[in-house]
C-alpha cells in the first residue's frame, strides 16, 4: 500500500506552491494583489499541511520538513527591494509572466496531488480523509483558477502593447 | 428659519409604518434675494447617491439660491446641508476658465485649439509607439450620464483600450460586483419606500446621519412615528447611528465577515431560515450552512472584540423581523474581503425571504451621485447595459449597435480597474493618462506613490476639472469643465431613480462640459465607425441620452421608456422604464426570478477568497437559473495587522459638511466653516494611555506615511483611529503636504479587493504620537456628528441660519 506516498506526494507538492506564491509575491511586490494574496494563499497552503498531518500519522507518511514560516526574512527583505527597482521598469511585465506561469504549473502540480490522493481515499473508504481533501482539493483548484484569471488579464498588456 | 449645519436633518416629520414620507420643502436663497425675482430650474442634488430632486434659484444669471423639490420620490422636498449650501462652488473665484498648458514646467493659460491639439498629438504619438493599450483614461463618479457614455464609447469603441475606469471603483465597485455576484446582475432591488414599510433595520458599516442625510431623515421620522423600525449597526464609530440602534457592534476594523458568518449562522440555527423561498429561489445554501458553522458567537465574539451576547441579540432581532431592510457602505466596501462580506449581506436577506416585498430588500448603496451611471453605460468596469463581457454575442450585439467590428471592443478580459491602471503607468506600460473629474492626488491609497507616478516625465497626464486640485496641478495639460447647473443631463441614484437636471447658467469663462470635450476629442482624432462616419454620431445631450436608451433595450436597466420630457416637471422614474412598464418600476425582483440566467446574466461571477472569475460552463454548473445565488467564504485576518511597532487600526471617512477632496463644499462658507480644518479621533482609553487631551496635535504615523492634526477624543472604538478623508494641498496652492500632512490617504495601503477591486481605505496599522499641546482648545471638529467629543459639552456646529422648512399640511 502506497498511501504514505500518495501524502508525502501532496505535502511537497503544496509546501513548493506555498514557497513558490510567497516568493512570487515577494518578488512582484508592486503587483500588490499578487503580493498580498500571495502570502494569504501560502498561509491557505500551510493550513492543508496541517488539516493533513494526522493522516500522515495514520498511514506512516514522512514528508520533508518544510519551511513555512510565514516572518519576512532577510532574503524575502532583498527580494521585495528588488521589486522595487523592478517594478518601475517596462521589462517587469516579461519577469512577471514567466513567473506567474510557474506558479501556475506548481499549483497545477499540487491540484492534480490531491486528485490522486482523494482517489486513494475513496479507495480506502477514508471518510475523514475524504472530507479534509476534498475540500482542500477545492482550494487548490481555486488557486490555479485565480492565477490563470491573472495571467489571462495581464498578458495583452505585456504581449501585444507597442 | 432654521440653522441646518446645527441641525443636519431638519425638524421631524413624524409617520407610522407604511405611510407617505410627509412632505417637507426646504428652501435656502442668498441674503437679500426675493423668491419673486428667481426662475427655477429643475434639477437634482450631486453631493451624495441619494440624487435628491432639487430646483435651482436662478438670478441675473447666477445662482441664488434651491429648494428641494416636493414631488420627488427620493426626497419629500427635503435637501441636506451640503445640497443647501454647496452649489455657492458654481460660482468660485478659483474656477478653471481657460485650458492650461504645461511650459517650461509651469502651467500656463492656452486656447482650446492649442491644448486639444497637444492631446490630440501626444494621443497619436501613444498610439503609434505603444498601440491603444498605452492609453489610460480614469474618470468620476460625478459626471453625467451622457458625458460617461460619449467617454465610453470613444475610449472602448474608438480607440480600444480596456483601460477606462470610474472613480466609482474607489466607492461602489462592491456594490456593483455583491449585485452580479448574488443577483446575477447589477441593479438595487428594492426601493427608497421599503424604508417606509420595513420593521427592522439592518445597517452594516454605514453612517447614513452623515453620508446621506436626507435618507437619515426619513429615518429618524419612522423612529419618532408609531411602530419605529428596530435597527442594528455595525461601525466602529458611535455614529448617530449608532447612538439610536438597539443592538450596535462596534467591531474592530477588519472583521466584518467574521461577523456576517457568526450572523449568518445564529439564523440557520435559531430556525429562522424560510426554508420554501431558499429552497424555490436560491442555490448555494448547503456550501454556506457549511462554511459558516464554525463562526459560533464565542468565536466571533473573540475575532470582531464584541460581545457574544450582542451578536445573539442582534441575529434574534434579524431573526424575527418580518419586513427587514439590510444597507451596506463603505465600512464593507473599503474594508479587508469587501465582496464576500457585502454578498453575505445579501445572503442575511435571502434566507429571510425578505427581498423583491415591500419593506424587504438589501440595500447596496452607492457613495457618488452618478455612480449607477458609469455602471450603466460602461465608463468603469461594465460593459455598456450590463452586458457581460464574457458573453460572445452580448459584445457582438454592442458593436452593431456602435457600427464597429466586435474585435474592436476590448473583451478579453474585464475592463482594468483604477488601481491596475495606475500601476501600469508606474511600470511606464501606460504612457498617456487622461483624469477626468477627480482627484486621486488625495483620493487614491499611498499618496506619496501616487504623486510619483503622475510626476513622472514619461507619463502624458491631461486632467479635466472645475478646479486646480493636486491632481490638476500634476497635470500636462489641464481642462475646464463646466460643473452641475452649467450643462444639461441625466443621473440615476441608489434605488435606481433617473432624474434630469437642466442647464441653468452658463459655464465660467471658456469652460465647456465633459460631453463636449470628448465629442471634441473623437472629432479631432477622426474616430470613425465601420462605414467611415463619425463613431460618436450625438452631438447633444439629448441626442446622447436617446442613443443611450436604444443601447439598453431589453437590459435590466432599460432606459426605453425615458426621455428628457418624460423627465421634466414631477418626480425622477426608477428604471427599468419601457413599454411594459412606462412608469418605471418600483422593485427588482418581485417574481423572485433573478437575472442569473447565464445567457442574460451581467457578470459570470467569482470565487469570493482570490477573486478567480469563473466562466461560462462554471457559472452553468451551478445552476442558478434564475434563482439568487448564495456565495460563501471563510474569514481571513487583515492584510496589516496591528503589532509592537504599528499598535492600532486607522480608518476613514466622511463628515457631514463635506464632499471628498473639499473642491466644492470648501467653496460654500457654511460648510467650509463647520469643518474648517483636519482632525485625528481617538477613543478616550486611548487618548488616556497616549496622553492626549482633546485638542493636542498628534502625528499618526504608518509604513507608508504621516499626518498631523488636532486629536478629538471622540466615541471611536478602543484600538480604533479615525481620520475624515476630505484634507489634502490645493488651498495651500500645493500638490503636495510641504512639512504638514493631512491628507488620510498618507497613511493607507495599496491593496484591493480581489474581486470588486475596490481598495481597502480602513484598517492600516498605525501608530501615533503627541506632538504639540493643545492649549485646551478643542480640535476644530464638528460637534454635531460622529466627532461629537465625548469629554465635556461643546457649543453645537452652527452657521447655516436661512433655510426655510415648510411642511405640507394633510
């Protein structure tokens, strides 16, 4: 039985989207929406990993430790003066679709995880599985739907202006 | 005679439930005119959403003087102290009457020749090297009707950009998107009258006592009449409001959806939920019994710091009216999750049943007097008669209607909102800005980046106003517009009621109406629609209202059956007005079928946490059909909260006495008098552990910036600082603060909602500090209001003697 993995496959993948929305925000600090709704989305991350954690217990999943400390260090602290200088020149719209379509991708990543976990769950008949993954299965899912609402607004400006 | 800046709301009408409003005309001429002189003039008030119908006094070309117009639903003949005294601005000195044209960096007097062919050349010159999405055009919600659909219809239609935005989005955005989101469509359900009819008050971050009076008084007159209404409020402010509530929760700034969901959940378990109407004429119900039963009244108590027990007895008194009226402002709109808090607003109503009934609706009030109108035809973030941008033959049906190709319209994503139009030209995408009627030099978040970015010397500002704001003053070119009185229109207030308001004067100097700047503007540019006419084929305001009734037949708000003459003479008509129904309609809704049919349907809607817009085969899978749709969300904690360094909570707001950046009231002597300068509130603990007494002169300091003012120890609540919005430079003949900061918006953060977009003024951390002593003279704050100082009595706010109060006799 693979469930461990199933679990251990959904913790890494939302641990990376998690870094990955406060790192973009950080880095896109002009765009305050994405910075703003970057760090609510990680702490929205951060909470699945919680709501996951007696599962993990249950089934003998070790995921990695993560680092989801949500205080600005003195990395995020460079990364958002970078921002700074960034975000007033025309080249900040090229950097922000790149990034915004890895973020895209490790949401898609961490949705499609918890597809595959509430299937094994089902399998399982793991009622109080099923119930705390589908529902952040939900979230998951909004957060990519969310970022390609955003890609789709801010690429006309940044492709077909000029 | 009687003083109205001391006594805001006038003598009391008093009347049971369900009457006539009784009707009281109040008449305010200047010293030493006679009635016998004036001709009157209809028109109707601009200096709140209430639209009040007015007639204006004119004498020897000038105004002289108005009253309240006693046929009009909205008002009963009653006008406020700003509709009283404000319309003196017409006639300031300091009236922009010549275009000015920035040279040698100073702004100096041109023709109009010369400024419109500097635009119409810098407006080239961004079309050729960046292509329409170099151009951004930011406007008011103050114009007419007309002049915001010639703007529309010029800038999406002609030159074809997405980057057109109302300053509307700073005030009702979330009134628009709570309506599409729930309703399916934009469009207040309900009516002014189901005041007159309701049993119980449901009033949520909304101080009507200062920010629409006349609606106050009505109030007030069921209070004092037999069967009052009973009210909850929801301020951090002891308003008057507040004062006169039965249950008030004054909650921390930041927590009003915790608060909605603790609400929403002693309904459905206190058993107060009409199970047939939700069932018949709602989805969603499950998703929000769900998400909302974790927000127990302890734990919402915690979260908002009120107590328990009043959230009990305000859900108890919610649960057992029978006619209950919910109204929501910019406490929800400007605060942290506005959306998903104003949809739970809705969503108190719908599990009532209470909506589409007399005396049964929710209230998305508007702020500005035109609001409904950039809305209406598109000058915001809608398209033209609620179509829905995402729906293929909506915007096909529109570009037929225009003459142009549908590729021309930009809909392949929402029309940008102010705050994303603002960025772009930081990021130097947007190289040619046009500001018409508004200031955000004092009114956008985070001034300091504000002044920058219209600074900058890549950015082409042109800025259309009566006055030079802070704004104008940032300007490349500046134009004069003509203001209210000076050009003929139309307007459509909070309930949906159109008035018309004629041309009674004429403009100052060369100032010329927003319409005609713009017809001006496509002429010179040779916009043209697909068979080489002109694009914009009106050239009156009458022509343009006709052309924009015919654009809306068949839409939630059809304008079919309204003219100018239709207008004339008796009351302002609700829409929608047609065929069907030649005298307007009362109530939205009163067949509980909603406007969420997806091939109908406004707005797709959005999820309420990211703002992620759902799309066609989304919004069909929910099913609504027709029926309301129940949105839920779970509370999140504020984007800043409050820490060691940054210990309390700043939020803004309006005075009675004034109108936003002061540009008309500061021009009326009663008004300007009665609230003179800026001043900071603080609660008394507060005050006490800073070591402030009423009238010192602190420094609120926040991440982004500082002001300075005198404090009024006043009923704000502990942790809680209160600045009024209205205090930025011009009358220092500056753009700027020059060593002494008033301006609120200093201190506010750049951050929006992620589905209305509209901005979050309330809730940045803040500190503050005492800097000066006060000598025991008071802070130079109304006494008459939410600033009443609460240590000590103080004289009444006064200076407003010469208004007369007829009531009519029955």
């Amino acid at each position: 039985m693979n469930m461990h993995k199933a679990i251990e496959d959904v913790h890494d993948a939302e641990a990376e989207l998690a870094k990955r929305l406060r790192m973009t925000g950080e880095r896109h600090a002009s765009e305050s929406d994405l910075y703003h709704l970057g760090h609510t989305l990680s702490r929205r991350s951060a909470e699945h990993l919680q709501a996951l954690a007696p599962f993990a217990d249950r089934y003998g999943a070790k995921p990695a430790p993560d680092d989801l400390d949500t205080s600005p260090g003195v990395l995020e602290t460079v990364r958002r003066m970078g921002a700074q200088v960034i975000g007033h020149s025309e080249a900040a719209g090229l950097v922000l679709m790149a990034d915004l379509r890895e973020l895209y991708l490790a949401a898609q990543h961490a949705e499609l995880a918890w597809v595959v976990l509430l299937q094994a769950a089902k399998a399982k008949r793991d009622a109080e599985l099923i119930e705390v993954v589908t529902h952040c299965h939900e979230e998951a899912e909004m957060c990519g739907k969310w970022l390609r609402t955003r890609i789709k607004e801010a690429a006309p400006q940044v492709y077909a202006a000029g | 005679m009687t003083d109205r800046i001391s006594d805001i709301w006038g003598s009391r009408t008093p009347y049971p439930t369900g009457a006539d409003w009784p009707v009281r005309t109040d008449q305010y001429l200047a010293d030493g005119v006679s009635e016998a002189d004036v001709t009157w003039v209809q028109s109707a008030c601009v200096l709140c959403s209430m639209d009040c119908g007015m007639d204006v006094a004119v004498q020897d070309g000038r105004i002289v003087g108005v009253r309240g117009r006693a046929t009009d639903r909205v008002n009963h003949g009653r006008l406020g102290p700003k509709g009283l005294f404000g319309w003196q601005a017409n006639a300031a000195a300091d009236r922009l009457t010549r275009p000015l044209v920035r040279r040698n960096g100073n702004l100096e007097p041109a023709t109009w020749d010369e400024a419109m062919d500097l635009v119409v050349e810098r407006s080239r010159q961004v079309l050729d090297s960046h292509g329409p999405l170099g151009m951004g055009f930011y406007t008011s919600g103050q114009l007419f009707l007309e002049d915001y659909y010639t703007i529309g219809l010029v800038v999406r239609g002609g030159i074809g950009t997405p980057h057109l935005d109302g300053n509307t989005r700073l005030c009702t955005a979330t009134s628009d998107f709570a309506l599409k989101e729930t309703f399916g469509s934009d469009g207040a359900p309900g009516s002014l009258t189901d005041f007159d009819s309701c049993d119980t008050l449901f009033i949520v971050g909304h101080n009507p006592a200062e920010t629409h009076t006349v609606l106050w008084a009505r109030i007030l007159d069921r209070l004092a009449g037999p069967n009052p209404p009973r009210m909850v409020v929801v301020d951090p402010r002891r308003t008057k409001v507040a004062g006169a509530a039965d249950v008030h929760l004054p909650v921390r700034s930041g927590t009003n959806l915790a608060l909605l969901n603790g609400i929403l959940r002693e309904l459905i378990v206190g058993g107060h939920v009409d199970k047939s109407f939700v069932d018949a004429h709602t989805v969603g119900f499950d998703k929000l019994a769900q998400t909302v039963a974790d927000y127990d009244p302890e734990r919402v108590a915690e979260i908002c710091a009120v107590p328990a027990d009043d959230i009990r007895a305000a859900a108890r008194l919610i649960g057992s009216a029978e006619r209950l009226v919910s109204t929501c402002l910019q406490g929800v709109y400007q605060s942290h999750q506005a959306t998903a808090t104003a949809c739970q607003v809705n969503n108190v109503n719908l599990l009532r049943g209470m909506i589409g009934k007399p005396g049964c609706t929710v209230f998305q009030l508007n702020g500005q007097p035109t609001a409904q109108n950039t809305r209406e035809t598109g000058a915001d973030g809608d398209m033209v008669g609620f179509r829905n941008w995402q729906n293929p033959d909506h915007v096909a049906d529109l570009a037929r209607i225009w003459g142009v190709d549908p590729l021309q319209i930009p809909a392949w994503s929402p029309p940008t909102h102010a705050m994303q139009i603002f960025r772009y030209a930081e990021e130097g995408a947007i190289r040619f800005l046009w500001i018409t009627g508004t200031n955000p030099a004092v009114s956008l978040p985070e001034l300091h980046r504000i002044r920058s970015i219209l600074s900058q010397e890549r950015l082409f500002v042109v800025v259309t106003d009566a006055f030079l704001t802070e704004t104008a003053r940032l300007a490349d070119v500046v134009l004069p517009a003509a203001m209210w009185a000076e050009k003929t229109g139309t307007f459509t207030n909070h309930d949906r009621t159109v008035h018309l308001s004629e041309r009674a004067i004429d403009p100052p100097g060369e100032a010329r109406s927003d319409m005609d700047i713009f017809l001006d503007y496509a002429r010179r540019l040779e916009l043209s629609n697909s068979d080489g006419e002109p694009l914009v084929p009106w050239r009156t305001p009458e022509e343009c209202f006709t052309a924009f009734a015919r654009v809306t037949e068949g839409r939630p708000c059809d304008y079919t059956g309204l003219s100018y003459d239709k207008l004339r003479g008796g009351s302002g008509i609700q829409w929608p007005c047609n065929a069907d129904a030649p005298d307007g309609t009362e109530r939205l809704y009163t067949d509980h079928v909603f406007n969420t049919d997806p091939d109908y349907c406004e707005d797709y809607g959005h999820d309420l946490a990211t703002g992620a817009a759902l799309e066609r085969k989304d919004f069909v899978a929910i099913g609504a059909a027709g029926r309301a749709v129940l949105k839920a969300a779970q509370y999140q904690p504020a984007h800043e909260p409050p820490d060691d360094d940054y210990p309390l909570l700043f939020t803004t707001g309006r005075t009675a006495y004034h109108w936003h950046t002061r540009t008309k009231t500061a021009h009326a002597p009663q008004l300007q008098n009665a609230a003179p300068e800026a001043w900071v509130e603080l609660s008394p603990s507060d005050a006490d552990r800073l070591g402030v007494a009423e009238g010192d002169v602190v420094r609120v300091e926040s991440r982004r910036g500082r002001i300075e003012a005198k404090a009024r120890i006043s009923g704000v609540r502990e942790g809680v600082v209160f600045a009024p919005f209205h205090f930025g430079y011009w009358d220092r003949d500056s753009d700027a603060p020059d060593g002494r900061p008033t301006a609120a918006n200093e201190l506010t953060m750049t951050v929006w909602d992620p589905v209305s977009k509209q901005p979050q003024f309330k809730g940045a951390a803040v500190r503050v500090e005492r800097i000066a002593d006060g000598g025991g003279v008071p802070a130079p704050a109304p006494t008459t209001t939410a600033s009443e100082p609460v240590i000590g009595k103080l004289p009444p706010t006064s200076g407003g003697a010469g208004v007369r109060e007829t009531v009519e006799q029955r």
